[in-house]
C-alpha cells in the first residue's frame, strides 16, 4: 500500500482550485506534485498559489513526471482524450462529471481502464456530503420508511458566473449541470427510467433550454422528477425524499439538511412546529456550514470522494463511483437532451 499518492491536477479552473486542489493538500494520504493547463500562464499562476512543484502546459510531460494518480478538471469536451491518454500511460485517472460528451467516448473512458488495468473514478461529489451521508444512513435504518418519490430542483441565475463553453454542450447548461441531481435522485430511486420530458426553449439565446422538467421511473414503482430552471432571478439546488415515515430536503449549495417526521395532523399548531422546527435546522445549518466557509473547508464532499477513492486503489478495488456509474448518468442525460428535441 502506497503511504501518500502523488496527484496531478489536469486543468485550472475554479472546479480545480476552489475543490480539487484544497481536499488534497487537506488529506494526508495525497499530495498535489503538478497541475496542467494547456494555457501555460494558467498552469503558472496556479503552481504559484499553491506551491506545487510542478507546472505543465505538455500534458505527456505531466504523465510522465512520476504522479500516481491525476484529477481531471477540464471542460467536459476534453475529459475523454485526457483520461484516456492518462489510463493508456499507466496513471490512475478522478475524472469529473459529465464524465463525457458522447457516450461513444464514455465508452472508450470504460476500455481503456480495462485494457491498462487502472483504476476509473468519477466525481459523483455530492453523494459524499455530509448532508447526503446522512440521508444515507436515515434510508438505511429505517429512519425514512419507504421512500416513494425524490424530487431534484434547480434554479439557476445567467447572473452567476458561469463558464464560457456551456454553450457548445447539448442543451447546454442543462449538460453540464444535471448530473449532480440525476445521480442523488438515483441513490434512493434507483436506475432512472425516462417516461416524460418538457422544455422550454428560447433558441436565439445562449441557454436554449431556459428549463426542463422530466419524470423518470425507478424501482419498484418509484418515482423521480427533475426541474431545473435557468432563467431564475437567484440559484438554488435542493433535493427533496420523501419516505411514508420522514421528508426530507437537502439544501445542496449550503449542504444542510432538514428533516420532517410525519404529521399527526394538520392542526395550527402542527403547522407552526413544522415551521419552526424548519427555521431551527435551518439556521443551525448555516452556521455549520458558514463555519466550513471560514475554514475552506467547503469541498461538497470530494474530501470525502477523495478518500474513497485512494482507499480502492489501497486494495486495487471498484472506485466509489465507477466509470459504468458515470455512463449511466450521461446516458439519462443524453435521453433527456433527446426526449426534449423530439417534442419541439
């Protein structure tokens, strides 16, 4: 077993600086040994803020300069040939979501780890926050009773700062973004189903679809529904399960969950405890999670990720979320892109 894995980062942006590269200078079983950008100054600045000992802008250089495993965190049109490149060279590959474009590319993400013998991991992050572990063990002790129906809201601001290529991707920020919803929904409704999607469409604009709603069928009769809007006037990502014993909603972007046992009845009073046990959880969240803020600690459970993943290559083990997990995803949201042509 390995002490401590050296890591190189592949690609700059925010998703690297903001999440990627603090979890692994905060773990202590990797160390951050290069960071890539095919800008050089990019792959500069970076090594300079965080003292890496290596900067690339020659990506087989960084293959080559004795990392173990890298993340990749480039835009979503380079994650196949990246990936590939690395697992074809005998490096472990952390790959973010959408693992790919097509799924013609997925599908060689998935060969090319069989044929090297390395190891795929895709970021699923939010399945490893601390509110969705907790969800998690709820689920897994009865807490919730049979959950019968999860539902995944966003609302999405053109007023946040968001990249420059989500235009190119099909259907644009719904692309990039559905992932996350889709794969929680996923975790308590199982394999995703489509049985009905609508949009909204504003073609001469830069986001086509200013929102998408789908309906998905999962096991044994469950139901999940996705809504994402992107033309609202803030952003929000909630996530709401509820079970025949407990509802409960996870406030993605703060990561606090809330928790609601089944009424007795609908009296006043029951109404006001509901409320004020909300506002209670809510504000005892914030503070939590404003904590985590302050201490840049904030990672939206890739810390978490991270560990899992470095414990798999320990025993030379399956990833937390593996690359078939990653194509499921991207193949629900090609369906869902596809689904929402066909009734224009």
């Amino acid at each position: 077993m390995t002490d401590t894995y050296r890591v190189g980062v592949v690609g700059c942006g925010s998703i690297a600086t903001e999440r990627h590269i603090p979890a692994i200078e905060a773990n202590d079983r990797t160390t951050l040994r290069a960071v890539y950008d095919h800008k050089w100054s990019n792959a500069e600045t970076t090594a300079e803020a965080y003292d890496v000992p290596y900067a690339y802008d020659d990506y087989d250089a960084l293959l080559d300069s004795g990392i173990d495993f890298a993340t990749v965190a480039t835009p979503p049109f380079a994650h196949a040939d990246r990936t590939t490149s690395a697992l074809r060279a005998g490096v472990d590959v952390l790959c973010e979501k959408p693992m790919a474009v097509t799924l013609s590319d997925a599908q060689s993400m998935i060969d090319a780890a069989d044929e090297s013998g390395r190891t795929l991991g895709i970021v699923h992050n939010f399945l490893y926050s601390n509110s969705l572990r907790k969800v998690d063990r709820m689920a897994a002790n009865g807490r919730l009773g049979t959950v019968r129906y999860v539902k995944g809201f966003q609302l999405s601001s053109p007023r946040r700062d968001l990249p420059s290529w989500y235009t190119d991707l099909p259907g644009g920020l719904f692309f990039d973004e559905s992932p996350h919803l889709l794969y929680l929904m996923e975790r308590f409704v199982g394999t995703l189903d489509l049985e009905s999607s609508t949009a909204q469409r504003a073609p001469a604009d830069a986001q086509s679809l200013k929102s998408v709603t789908a309906t998905f069928r999962g096991r044994e009769d469950k139901v999940g529904q996705l809504t994402m809007l992107f033309d609202a006037p803030l952003s929000e990502w909630f996530l709401f399960v509820v079970g025949t014993r407990r509802l409960v909603v996870v406030d993605i972007f703060r990561d606090i969950l809330l928790t609601f046992d089944r009424e007795e009845s609908h009296s006043p009073l029951q109404v006001l405890k509901v409320l004020l046990s909300g506002t209670g959880q809510a504000v005892a969240g914030a503070l939590s999670s404003g904590l985590d803020v302050l201490r840049g600690d904030l990672y939206f459970g890739f810390g978490e990720l991270l560990s899992r993943y470095t414990a798999a290559l320990d025993s030379n083990g399956e990833p937390p979320v593996t690359g078939a997990d990653g194509y499921r995803i991207l193949r629900t949201v090609h369906d869902v892109v596809e689904s929402t042509e066909e009734t224009d």
